[in-house]
C-alpha cells in the first residue's frame, strides 16, 4: 500500500535523524536517542541543554555538543563534504546562537558553511568588506532580528537563493521577531525564502537541499 | 568607487528587468518599457491589467499577454532552457492566477516548468496520481490559500527544496491569505522556504535561483 | 419560575460534574470537590497538578490520576459504554497531554474511545496506515499544534463529523496555537468544528454529545 | 492505488456536489455546473449571484435560487428526510443570510430544518420563548455576529451538539465577525463547535454530518 | 493661574487618595502612603501584596487589608454611605478578585455595594434567580472573562447604566481579556460602558460618580 | 412565564424604537418603521442615508431628518425635558458626525444637551474656554478620533461620569479608530467608560441612562 | 486666563495655516480657506484633489497645485530660504507622492529641500551615489514602503536627525505600510524618529523645526 | 575601498560607544568593555543590572552607576557643555526608569538636559506649571506609558521638535506600551517623531543629534 510513500527519508538521503529537544525532558530525549541508535543513522538534537547533553553523553560518550547551537551530533558514519558552501551571514551578536543552529545543521548533513557573523546595516561598511566571500557561496542563510534589513540589503547583492531567517532579538515593537519576519516577507530584493522566527534548523535543512542540487551532476 | 557593487544584474545574469505594474497608470508602464528597451534586456511586466498590454503592445508589437498570469512579456534574445524543471503545484482554481504568475515568471528567465494544479488536501488523492511527476523536479513552488495545508503535504513526501506561497483565497479568518501564511511558516516538513502572500513573480525568481544551481555544473 | 430552565443537568444526563483547576489553590479544589460530592455524580478535575491529586487524594482515596490528561477522575456510579468509538487523533508528540485531555474527558462520561497518536502530515504515511479505524469511528477528534494540517487532511478523508483541536505546541510564528487554530477554521475540508486553542475537554465533551446521538436510537 | 482513498464521496454519501461561486464569473460557474451534470449528482452553488442564477437556468430550467441564501439547487434525485430535525438559532435579521446559507445546506443535503430567527440576547425572552424547539433538535446552529453571546446562552440551555457560526455582522471592534468568533470559541458553555466567520456552509454540511448519526442505527 | 484648574479634587470631592502598587516596592508604598499621610484624606492602595500590607501596618496599625480585592484602606474620617446602591455581578470564581476590586473600591469612596456573584451565563438561572437585587441597583458593575457574555445578557434585562470590566480569565483565544473586551464593546445590549482589562478600580470609580449623582438632589 | 423578563422596555421606560439602517435597504426600514408605527411610541433611526429618509417622509411626512447625526426622529409623544445636561465635547471636524449621533440620540430621549466641538488637544486652550460649561454637566460625553488624547484630559479635569467615544477618524495607524480606543481604555484618568468605536448611538444611549438617574428623586 | 496658552502659533512662527482635505468636500475646503484668506498667513491644504484645487482657485487665483504632492499652496508673504537644507531620500517610485507631501511642506514652511528618489536598498549603489548630498543635509527624511529597510542603512550613514516615514505602499504582509513602520521603529541605527503611515505632512513640518534649530543663532 | 564608508563614527562624532546589556552576561559586557577600552572613547552599557556594573567596577573603578537608568559610564574624556537644553518631560512615577535612560544618554554624549518628571495629563496643572522651562529647551522628548496622552497635550503647546518615547507601563489593553506607541504616531498635534517602546537611550541620542544642530553655527 504506501510503503511507496514512505520511503525512508534518512537512510536513503543519508540527512541525520533529528530530534527537537524543546518541551522535551532529559529523560524523553536519552529514550529517543536511544531507540535511534539502533538504526545507523546520524542523529543530531537541537535545542537541547547542557542537562541533557551531560545525560545523553552517559548513555553515547563521543556524542558532541555544539554549545552556541545548542544541538547535540552523535556521527555514526562520515559524510563527504564537498567544496560548495552555504555562506551564514548574521547581524548581531545576539543572534549567533540561531547563526549557529542553522550552521551546524547544516555541517551535519554534510555540508561545507562559511560564517560571516556581526555585518549588521548600522555598520555596513563591515557587510561590504565581507561581500566576496558571500557571493562566491551556492547559498546564502542570512539571520537578523530587530528590523531584519540585513536580508534585504545581502538578497540586493547576490545571484544566489537566499534563506532569510528572523530572529526574536529585540524588544519593545521587535514584537518577538515579528518585525523582521515582515521585513523579510516584504523584501524589496527578489529571491528571498523565509523561514519561522528563530528556524536555525529550518534553514540550514532547506540550504543543504538547496546546495546539494549545486553539486548534484 | 561603486561600480564594483553596481554589476548590471540583468545583463550579467541573463535575467529579464522586471516592472511591478500594481499602482501605476498604462502610461508610466509604457515609459519605464520604452526606457528598458534601449538596452538589450528581455522585459517582463507583472501585475499587468489587459488595458496595459493593449498600450504596450501598440509600442511593441510582439509583447506577449499571459492573461492567467497578468504578465506582459517582451521576449528580445533566446534563452537556453534545460531539461531540469520546476515543479508548480497548486490548491484550488482560485489559486491559479498566483501559480501561473510562479510558472510564467520562471518560464520567462528560461525554465522548464511543470504544472500540477487543483490537487488541494480536500481530496488528496489528486496529489498522490501526480506525485511522481512533483518528486522528479529540482525544486516544487507550492501554492495554497485558506489554510495552507498542501505545503506541509508536499514538503513531507519530497526532498527538494520547497518554495510555498500563501494565496489571498479565502474569506473571514483567512484574513486575505495570514492564514495559509502563517501554515507555511510552522510548516511541520522541513525545507520550506516561503515569500509573501500572493508573490507568485518572488517564487518563481527565487526556484530559477536554485534550478539554475542544479545544473549549473 | 426559573426552575423549569435549571434543569440539574448533570444528573439528568449522568455526565460528570467538572472542575477547571488552572488558577486554583489545590486547597480550593478540594472544597469544590468536597461540596460535589454531597450529591451522588461522577466528578473530573481538569488541567490538574500532581500535588492537586494528592490532596484530593486524602479526602478521597480511590479517586484516579490520569497524569497525561492532567485529569482526576472519582467514579460514584458506573457508566454503560457503548462499541460506537470516538477516535482521538494526534500529531506530534507534544500533542499527547491535550488529547489524552479529550480521551480521558471522552471517557469519563462514558464513552469508548481510540486513539491514534503522533500521525502528522511530515510523514502522512503513518496516517493512512490507521485510515481503517479512523474511518470507522462516529466522531474523530483532531488534536494537533504548529500548523494544524492534520485537521485538514483526516477532514478531507472521513464522511464523519470532526472535532479540531489546536495546541499551543510550536514557537515563533507559531503564536501560542494561533497558526492551527486558523488552519481548523479554513479547513477546506468541510465538516470540522473548531474548539479553543488545547481545549481537549471541550474536544471530548462535544464528541461525547455527538456520539451518543450515533446510538441514542 | 489510491482509488481505495478517493472513494467518490458524493456518489457514496448522497451528498450533492458543491461549487463555491465567490470570485468565480457566472460563465465559470455554469461550466462547472454543466461538467457535474454528467454525472447523476445533485448541485448546489453558494454565494450565487442572482446573475449567476439567471445564467445556470438557462442551461437548466429547473433550477431554484434560494434568494436570502444566495444558494442555486438543482435536484436530479429524491432525497430521503428523516424526522430528526437540526434547528438554525439566529441573533439579529442582519445574520439572517448566513443562517439561510446553513439551513438550505442542510436540506439540500437532506435534512429537515427548524428556524428559530432573530433570538438575540439584548431580548432575552424572545429566545425562551423557542426553548423546546430548540431543546428537541439533535444538533443546533447558532448564528450571531456583533458579540456573538447568543451561542454560549444557548450552550448552557440544551445537551446535544451545537455548531457556532459567527457572521460578519457589527462594525468598529467586531472587526468583521472576529470578536463573535472569540466569544464562540471561549464559550464557558462545554460542547460548542466553531466554524469560520459566515460559512454557514460549513456549518450545515458539519450538522447534517451529525444528524444522520442520529438515526444511523 | 491655574490654580483654577487644580481643584484639589480628593479634598474636594471627599474622594480618598489612590496609590496603585503594581510595579511599586513595598517601600515605596510606604513612603507614598506617609506623605499622604500629612493631609487628612482616605487612602487606598490597589494591587497591593499581603508583604505591602505588612510594611504599611507597621506605620498605620490600623489599616486594613481586602486580601480578595487585594486593596489596603486606611479610614481617616468617615464618609455618610446613603441605601442607593451599586450591584456588581460576576461570572465565575476566578473573576472575583477583579470584581471585589471594583466593590472595595466602591465601598472605600463611600458608596453601598451588592455583590451578585458567580453568575455566568453557562448555568443562566443563577442570574435570573437574583433578577430583582440587580435591577433595583442605581448603576450596574458587570465583571466577567473567558467570552464575557454575561454583559450583554445583563445589559438586555435592566435599564439602568451598566459599567462592563472584561477580565483576563481564561486561556488561548481569550487573549488575556481580549476577547471579553470585544464582547462587551460590541454589547447588542445599548447602555453599556467598558474599561480596561481587570480594571475594577476604574469600574468602582465610575460607578461611584455615577450613584452619586442618582442621590444628588 | 416569561412575560416577566419581557417588560416592554419601550412603553415603560418611554424611550423611542431605534432601528439600525446600515446594511438595510430603504425598503427594509420603511417596513420596520411602518410596523413600529402601530403602537404609539417615539421612533428614531440610526445611520440612515439621505434616500431612506425620503421614503421614510413619504410615509410619515413629519418625521425629521438630522442630517449631520444621520438619524431620522419621529415624534409621536412629548418627553419632559430637565435642567440637567449632558455635554458632548468632541475634538475635530470629522468627528462631528459621531457627536451628533450621541447628541441628537440623547435629545430624542428627552435629555437636554451642550455641544462644545472642536476643542482637540492640539490646540488645548480652546478646551479651557470652555471648561465651566463641560464641568456643570450632568454627564459629559467625549467624541474624538486619531489619537483620541481628549478623553484622558477631560477625564482629568472634571469629577462627573465620562463616556468615551472613539471615531474611525484617522490614517495609518490609527487603525479604523483603534489607537483612540485603546487611548480611552487605558486613560490614566479614572471614570472612563468606553463604548465602541463611532457607536454615537450607544454613548447617548448610556448618557442618557446616567443622566435620568441625576434628577430621578 | 489662557491666552498665554494660545499664543497664535502661525502668525508668531510664520508658519502657515494647514488644512488636511481628506475627507472633506472641495466645498468645505473652499470655505475653510476663505476663513484663513483673512488673516495674513500662508496657507497649505494637503491630499488635495485635482477637484479641490480647480474650487479654491476660482477664488484664489494665484493658488499653485503640487500634483505629486497632492498639496495646495497659497502663497501671502515670502519667506526667508536659507542655505541649510533638508535631505528627502525615497525607495522606490511608489513612495513618491508621499516624499513629495514631506518635501513640499517643508518647502512650504521656508526650508531649502533636495530630493534624492528611488534610491532603495534591492540596489544599494544607487544610494552610495548620493551620499555626499545625503551627509551635508541639517536633517533627512526616509520615505520607504514594503519593508522600509532604507531608513536603517541611511541611519547607518550619517551624523544627523533622520525621521523615517513609513509608506502603505507593498501588498500581502507589508500590512498597509505597518511592516515598513515596524523596521524604522526598531531600526538598529541609531537616531531615528518615526511619524505615521504615510504621513509625509508630519515629517516635513518636524524636519522644518529641525532644521531651523540649525541656523537659528 | 569603503574606508570612506566607515569613518570611525564615534572618533569623529565624540559620541561615546555604547553597549545594550539585555540578554548578555555580565561576563560578556565585560569582555566587550575590555575591548572598547584600548581606544580613547567615553563608554556607556545600557539595561545595566547592579551585578554587571559590579564586575564592569572591578576592571574600571571610576565606572559611575546611573541606577535608575541602568546604566553604566565609563568617561575618558571630557566633552564641552553647551547652554542649550534638552528637556525630558515624563507622565508617571513609573515612567522614570526609560525618563532617566533618556536623560542619562544625552548627558553622557554632551547635552545639557533638564527634567520635568510626575507631570501626566491625569492632573494637567502640573503640565502647565513646568511649561516655561519646558518651551525653552531645543527639543523636548516626552516619555509616557499608559495611554500616552501627553505626547500631543505638549506636542500642541511647544514650536520646537518633539520626540515621544512609549513606555511599557500599564496592564491589559496597553499591550505593553502599543497603546502610547500608537497614541504617540497618531498624534494630532505635528511635529512629533516616535522611538520604540521604551526606547529611552534612542530618544536621547536623536534629541543630542539635534540639539547639537542648534549651536553648531
Ligand atoms: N530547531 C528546530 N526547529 C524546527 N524544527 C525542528 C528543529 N529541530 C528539529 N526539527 C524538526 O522536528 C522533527 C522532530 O520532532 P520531534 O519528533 O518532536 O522530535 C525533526 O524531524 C525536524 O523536522
Ligand atoms: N459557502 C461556502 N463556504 C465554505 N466552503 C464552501 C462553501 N461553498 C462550497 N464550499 C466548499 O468549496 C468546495 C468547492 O470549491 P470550488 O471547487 O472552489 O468551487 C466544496 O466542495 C465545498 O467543500
Ligand atoms: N487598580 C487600578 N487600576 C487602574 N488605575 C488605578 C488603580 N489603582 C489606582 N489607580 C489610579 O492610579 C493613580 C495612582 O497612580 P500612582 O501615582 O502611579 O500610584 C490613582 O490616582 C488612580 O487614578
Ligand atoms: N497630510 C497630513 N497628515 C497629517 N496631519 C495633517 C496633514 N495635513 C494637515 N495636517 C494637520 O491637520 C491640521 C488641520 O486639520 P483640519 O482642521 O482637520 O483641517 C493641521 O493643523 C495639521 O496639523
Ligand atoms: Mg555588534
Ligand atoms: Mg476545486
Ligand atoms: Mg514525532
Ligand atoms: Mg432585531
Ligand atoms: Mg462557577
Ligand atoms: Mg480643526
Ligand atoms: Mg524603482
Ligand atoms: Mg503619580
């Protein structure tokens, strides 16, 4: 019937099993982790705290946990990784840890990133100095939150998709990063994909899909 | 100076320039045409009403209307278009006009596309007779109003790079299009990457971004 | 005068007295329940704490803590259950506490119940391999948070009412069950009802009055 | 394949096939109509223009405009109507269109139907006055706009089923029907099922669903 | 000057002074209540915490504390109380800390209260059974969360002015008083005056000016 | 039964019938009014167009249109009218129409009214010119839209009960009236009631309610 | 008493008179200017039709229309222009009307203006072309829609006072200009002050106070 | 290349280099500190908690603490003082803390500034008793919570440019500072610009931006 339908994502496409700790306890993620195990993926799990990693390390010692990102990477089998990059572009220091989730998810489904961090428009001076980099990646994952003009200003700069991602960095009318999801919904830049507020995940996921098309042939 | 910033896109990139025709007069359409037609672009208008084309026509006798599409097209030199296509897959019929703005938009920067429409979740079988078809292209613009739910469908059963695009259809809490936007950004499946309510011109910019790269070597 | 409105509608219908405990001291739902108990119904205490049950407990010992549905059950009179089914049907994982919320609710006035958890759209295979005993229930129950598409999809596959239930489960644009709740509300499948964002007694009170008309005759 | 899902629910269910005229020219809707003529179903159109009707009875004589409902009916076979009745609530005359449209679903579909119009709170006797009609329904509709408070009165009046429809009907902050919506899905009355702002479609197809469960056995 | 303007309403008007502890130390409570303290008025303080009420009964041994209202009152001279009277009706348990706000504060500037409690339209013949109590008051307090229907049901019974205090009971589509507010904004009841979420202070006050002038002359 | 609750408000209280003329046809309110006319009270009808008027005349040649208020009166029995005033005080040009509505309802209830027009914060010294008129008032009801500041300074400079009207008045974010709404809600001048936003109807209605309380002995 | 508070603002600034027509008749604008043609100010009436201006000309021959701006001048007394000037920088040929309200105005009110239009970030080089002018401005003024990202790169760039006007220009989610406001309001640059929606009037008056400051001593 | 863009701001300006403490670690401001310390600029921390000045006075003991501010100065150098003013006009008690941000940011970066605090429009005689100090200054910013009234009540009695600052104080409808952000944009006296809600340090550095246009010649 629809074994046709599925077809086993993770070990056809060789992508990590991924679990999202967030409302998640210690001890429902050390269980999930080990059910996976039995399986030989790769498993990463984002969102996940310093408590739960400790657990997790118990149970799987060479796990690795990505502290910036806050995702943990239990690597059973190498990847090949080839020369194309996602470039990750951020505005402010507060919004790296969302950078680093979509960074890391994307190093661990195989794929080389490039991290060009604190070029925010205040200053753009610093955007500018880094533009080559940017430009020479097969895509780009720009995360900003505040007003979110970074997305606008890098999607007028680049021929390459562009993955914009909102942080909830700010306060006051920011309104949890509402501010810069309209922003980058309403880019005047063409070719700009959005994801939801503080996605790290999402977009490093939707990049690597993206990049590997790159190489594909 | 600048010039290093300023690198003449669309004469580089073999993009067409593109008019967003929505708030302006035939006559200011007209002008910004005649104006585009000095350099030796293919031109694209968007948003086009009937009585713009029959002014633009006038001046350019072999503009093409894609009526569906509300596109003015002035084709001027040939693209090379390659066997790698984009998948547009849409919900309802009302939806159709965003589609084909998707579709025309990507077939006018010189993409192969395929259209599966009307293969809504109200009755999903429609989708899964096509799914074949959706699973073999590079990248899949899915576009949906009222709730939006065919882009989770489709980003679940795929492992493309999904472009989703919230449609104005519907009424009451649809609230013109908020709610299948707001869908497709929590979308469930994993690389999803979305543009405004009824950008059909934005996604199909942003697919021929990421098809180009599939081929690109 | 009035009495011919107030109509003792618990003992007339042999439903359970019901106690909503958020925003109450433990010490307060013990009294409401003490007062209860002076007449001879059945009596659940929604949205109950671990602590609230063990208060309750010294009062009355053979009262049931439900700790995923957070409910209390104390049974004074036995219920006949009929074979029709109510069929609770989940999403993801987080899913689980409101719709054991609409079973147990379900349940506790006395109707048989199915439940079909952790089924969402990212992997739609999963739900058609339960089609069979979703389709046979009277009423199905949809619980499901992020974007809510389940509800759209089972409601597009069944000829039976259903009851959609959002959660609060997700993060960002997500807005606390807003995004499912509007997803329900435009189904474009026709035939759901919607209920408050993680209201599972409602889900179950409402499945339950509709399920007892499937065999009041 | 997938034939075991699409089971051509209006064949098997009875139901007529729906077309919803909103957005659509009359032209488009009598192809639509003229393509359902094939096969031996009955149609109903919604949200039908008087133009709209004028042109559908051109093509087919016999059929009837339900002018307050804005539904066009065309009944090719007998529908069996049983004495279980669903009662349609409503607030104020300026809802009256959006209960016509649930009411003469309803029928279409093959139910019979009690009104019990402009019962609204700010005269509450009017609505006690009706009360045994509506407590000796198996499903009851409330439509209101404005405030919308008609539905939890109701609710805490009667046991069986009820659908809210809130209606666009207000001005300022009912905000085209969002403030009744609120008030129907907060209802401190248990057991109220809500539908999206004026689809009293929905609302009939919803209650019809449950009715026939009334005397399925 | 303006002194025209600054009437020293509270000497005047033999209002007692107000301090509003929200956000306020208990020491700066205290230092605000000692500088009041120099002239010879009343004093109130609303949202004040059982630790506030302690530090300020160190200075004023006989303050007293309304824990329900939370309010601390420190009675300097004595104020003639005449029969007419305010109701204030409240729906459901959690509403009364708001609406004995509203008494206390009623009852502190020098005004005779009936609480008609716990009276939410869900059981109807509660409100019905204490009918004569409320339309025999000079103006009428309704305080109510959740969907604050109980507003409008009142306002369509009496003909007296009735003040309506959303409250923020509830949870979800509540939206912390929200969707009581639009209810009671929207009353289909004429005659209806609302303030703030959980403003029982600014509902007793009103409706203080209000009585009083009923016994003016 | 119920016969008690329904007291014929109208005869007893001697306020006129109001009909609500937005969304209705000419026709329709010539039907309603004509259907009023057969027993003997006052008559008034709100939001009514110039058209609807002339055909109401046809029928009742001395029914009166105010034309600023947009409401038509029919006088069929004198009201005695008292000293006490209510002043309605609104702030710009286009907000008269609202005040008018407030004001002439409040006359046809048989209050007597003061207008003081356009005194709007930005030029607060005209509000001064007139204050000992506003402060001898009865009631005073404030009409104002945008920004909606007039309330809280009003309600800051008299002792008497406020009704608080916003207008729809106003560009960008004032919202269709809601910025003045939300100023008036949370004035920081205590006794504010607040209706809907250009509900001039209901603040009379209101007004008119307190008023007669102040000469009621 | 206040006429120390009145202090005739136009005629002692030398400002002129404003009269804001939307919403008004060409007849009461006419009557408005014939008021102020006696005293001896300037006289501006912004969103003025075609319409308007043909009126007031009747009467005031010499009256000049600025189309783009929409505004209509009557000029009674030179004044005094000085070198210091302000900057108004707009994105894109959209946001036009609006930066001309804002330009017109301040040149209005006697302030030397330079215009550099449609200068938006999708292509920022054009923006580095006039930067020089930009930085020798006393104040600059952004008028950018969709996602208002210009006002945060400009803020970026220089020294002085920039006051952002946010324009209804976009479709989808700009939300009317509310997603451009959202980015000047948390535009990570500093030193930027936000008017309302479209509120080029606002703008140019402050910038006017502004500037004047410059060149005050 | 762009070495013309970034011109070392702070050197050039001698504005001091500034660092928003919310949502870092007292560590990481200390480390960013250490930084800023190796060149020769004034240095201020905003949304500064007592524990992080402590660290930061451990490494720099004349840091100074602004307590009600929050914030910390580091002063290098000394700047010039001028005569000209900034006032700071704030609504309530609760209102300092973002009253003294402003202040305290303005002084830091060279700005005489004088307070005018407690002077809401609930009692507008405290206004009008601080006016002369108030009209005197070069630019005024007004800071209020609440309904934000005063914006417009002092934008109405000055001629200088006025910047409002939204506060987040209140409950319910002020939605945390929304309802003065909106009063502030909608206000109907001109000449007002708006910063974020709670913006304090932005309002200081716009209001020195102009200040310093004032005595620049
Ligand atoms: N940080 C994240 N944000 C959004 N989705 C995520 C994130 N991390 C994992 N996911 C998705 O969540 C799924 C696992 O969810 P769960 O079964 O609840 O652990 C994965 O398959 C991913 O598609
Ligand atoms: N008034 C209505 N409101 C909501 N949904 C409707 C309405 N009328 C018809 N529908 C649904 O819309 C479907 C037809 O949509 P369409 O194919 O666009 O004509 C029907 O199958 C119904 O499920
Ligand atoms: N519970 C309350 N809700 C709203 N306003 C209040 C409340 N209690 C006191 N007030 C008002 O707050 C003022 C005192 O505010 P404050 O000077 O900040 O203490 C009083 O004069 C009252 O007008
Ligand atoms: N385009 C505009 N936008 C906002 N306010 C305006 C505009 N034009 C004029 N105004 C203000 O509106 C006032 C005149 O309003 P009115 O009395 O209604 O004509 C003027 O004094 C200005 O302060
Ligand atoms: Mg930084
Ligand atoms: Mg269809
Ligand atoms: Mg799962
Ligand atoms: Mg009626
Ligand atoms: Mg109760
Ligand atoms: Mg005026
Ligand atoms: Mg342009
Ligand atoms: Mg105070």
């Amino acid at each position: 019937g629809f074994a046709k339908i599925d077809q086993h994502r993770n070990l056809r496409t060789g992508y990590p099993e991924a679990i999202f700790c967030q409302g998640k306890t210690p001890e429902q993620v050390v269980a999930i982790v080990e059910k996976m195990m039995r399986s030989n993926t790769n498993i990463m799990a984002t969102r996940a705290s310093q408590e739960t990693y400790e657990l997790v390390k118990q149970m799987v010692p060479d796990a690795v946990y990505h502290e910036a990102a806050r995702i943990i990477v239990i690597k059973r089998k190498e990847l090949v990784v080839r020369d194309h990059y996602i470039a990750v572009v951020s505005a402010g220091t507060a919004d790296i840890p969302v950078a680093e989730e979509a960074a890391v998810t994307a190093e661990t489904i195989g794929n080389r990133v490039e991290r060009i961090y604190d070029v925010g428009v205040a200053g753009i001076h610093r955007l500018f100095a880094r533009l080559d980099l940017i430009r020479a990646a097969n895509v780009i994952i720009v995360v900003a939150g505040m007003e979110g003009a970074l997305a606008s200003v890098v999607g007028g700069l680049v021929d390459k998709p562009v993955i914009a991602v909102p942080t909830s960095v700010g306060y006051g009318t920011s309104f949890g990063g509402i501010s810069a999801l309209l922003t980058m919904l309403n880019s005047c830049a063409s070719g700009v994909g959005v994801v939801n507020i503080d996605n790290g995940f999402g977009a490093g996921y939707l990049a690597s899909n993206i990049n590997k098309l790159g190489y594909a042939e």
